[in-house]
C-alpha cells in the first residue's frame, strides 16, 4: 500500500519553493543589467536541464524517449520557462523587482478559473474560496496600496507579467499529465526542451559572444539557473502530484512576505502593523489552499 505524503513535508517545501522562486526576480532583475533577456532565460533553462540531467544520471533515471512525452515536454517548456520566463525578464529591464512578485502573485487566480471554467479536473472547495480570497487580501495589506501607485507606469512590461501568470496557470494543471514520473524527469524534460527553443534565438537575436556581462550578472545567472530553477522546478513538479495545482501554485502568496522579510533582515526595512496581519492572512490562505487538496472531503465540493 503506498505511504501517503506527509502533509507537513509538503508545506516545508511550499515554503522551499516559495523562497526560491521570491529570490529569482532579484537574480533576474540583477542579470539582466548586463544580459539581454533572450539570452538571460536560454542560459538559464540551458544550465538548469544539465543539472538536473547529472542528477538523473547519478540516480540511474532515464529520460523517456517516446515522441508523445517529449511533446509534452516541449508544450509544458513554453508554459512553465520559453514564454513566462522571457516575459518577466523582458519587463523587468523597466520593472521593479518588486512590482514583479506582486503582478506575478495572481497565479492562484488564473488556476482556479481555469479549473473551475475549463478543465475541471480538481476539487475546487469553499476552502480553497477562501484561501484564494484571503491571499489577495493578505497581499494587499503586506505591500499597501502605495506599492501599485506605478500601475501605470511600463503598461506593456506589466502587462507581459501578467501574461506570464496566466501561463503559469496553465502549465500548472498541465503538469498533472505527467504524474507517475519522478518529478526531475518532467522538470529536466521542460528545461530541455526549453533550451532547445531558445537557444537558437539567443545566437540570432543577441549573439551571445558579443556580450561583456558582469560578474554580478553572472553570478546572478548560476544562482537563478542552480537554486531557483534546477531545484525549485524538481520540488514544483513534486507538489503537483501531492498537493495538487492550486495548493501549488498558492506558493505565490508567500513570495511577497518573503521578500519584505529579506528586506527587513538585509536592507533595514520595516513591517506596518497593518502588513503584519496581511502577513497573517497570507499564511490562512496557503493553508486554506493547501490543506484541502490532502483531506478536502466531498461535502466541500462546490463545482
């Protein structure tokens, strides 16, 4: 009989996603000073599929090698790195790191519509409702509404983040095709696969042996592709099979809180009474979220 996954090991890694992927707009924002963001991204993927090929060669995974997987493989690249991926490092050449996070926040939403509208493959419950609800609000209260006083500012480069979110959502609920794999196959699959797209642009568009990037840049590079890729794609596709897509993508919520505390911690910054209890309602709506998709029962069954 197969062991159930520990409820409390998946929220660690939530809150393990949640961090890499908060860090990867400041690594993004850092390299692209000095790295077009075609080429920014295709190293990227390019460096994170190799890393996660030597860990499946060292754990004697095989990647499959029939022609539907590496469809999916190609088709979940251009939803989950080729197009988001691109996209936010694009705007982020006029776009706060900042402003990013928050913009790139609504993933959950974009997932509970679309299972709730199109796909309607996962239980959406008065609890995950709530959750969904009780982390935008909790979102709005930890940045303040000053935070979107630029709303207006770089409309296209918002709009592509936004973009971005929507494909997120949907490579979300398209990552479930791939259960009963370990999850660094889909991850290392993807990345590939993204690698493979881009990599020809990055040599038309940008010719890469022309550029003088930085060290900051660079080290930037390695961390994004190492930590917040590499690492954060195998726990992603993890959480999808024992967490399901909205739990997952619920992650989004805590990159804000995060990112207030590494500025408090690292920068001097300080926390309003009224971002603390949106910090409070950002936690309720994860849970809310996440705890359902492991012991939602069917009376909460709502769609």
């Amino acid at each position: 009989m197969p062991q159930k996954p520990n409820l409390a090991r998946e929220l660690s890694l939530l809150l393990a996603l949640a961090t890499l992927w908060g860090a990867s707009y400041t690594f993004i924002k850092i390299g692209v000073e000095t790295i077009p963001p075609v080429t920014l991204i295709a190293a990227r993927t390019l460096i994170a599929g190799a890393i996660l090929l030597a860990v499946l060669r060292h754990r004697q995974i095989r990647l499959p090698t029939d022609r539907a997987t590496w469809r999916r493989f190609f088709l979940q690249a251009c939803l989950n790195s080729v197009i988001p991926f691109t996209l936010i490092a694009w705007a982020e050449q006029s776009v706060d790191a900042g402003l990013a996070v928050i913009l790139n926040s609504a993933t959950p939403i974009f997932t509970f519509l679309l299972t709730v509208l199109i796909v309607r493959h996962e239980q959406v419950t008065a609890r995950k409702l709530f959750g969904v609800m009780a982390g935008l609000a909790g979102i709005c209260l930890v940045i303040g509404v000053e935070a979107l006083s630029g709303l207006g500012e770089s409309l296209m480069a918002q709009i592509a983040i936004i973009l971005a979110t929507a494909c997120y959502a949907g490579a979300a609920i398209f990552s479930k095709n791939f259960k009963g794999l370990d999850p660094a196959v889909p991850a290392a699959g993807s990345l590939i696969s993204g690698a493979v797209i881009l990599l020809p642009v990055s040599l038309v568009v940008d010719r890469p042996w022309t550029l003088d990037p930085s060290a900051a840049s660079v080290l930037a590079l390695l961390a994004l592709s190492a930590f917040s890729t590499a690492l954060a794609f195998a726990i992603y596709f993890r959480l999808v099979q024992t967490l399901g897509s909205v739990g997952t993508t619920s992650q989004a919520y805590l990159r804000v809180p995060i990112g207030v505390t590494i500025g408090i911690v690292f920068l001097g910054e300080s926390l309003s009474p009224t971002a603390w209890i949106g910090l409070i309602c950002v936690i309720s709506g994860v849970a809310a979220m996440t705890i359902p998709a492991r012991l939602g029962t069917t009376r909460e069954r709502i769609v």
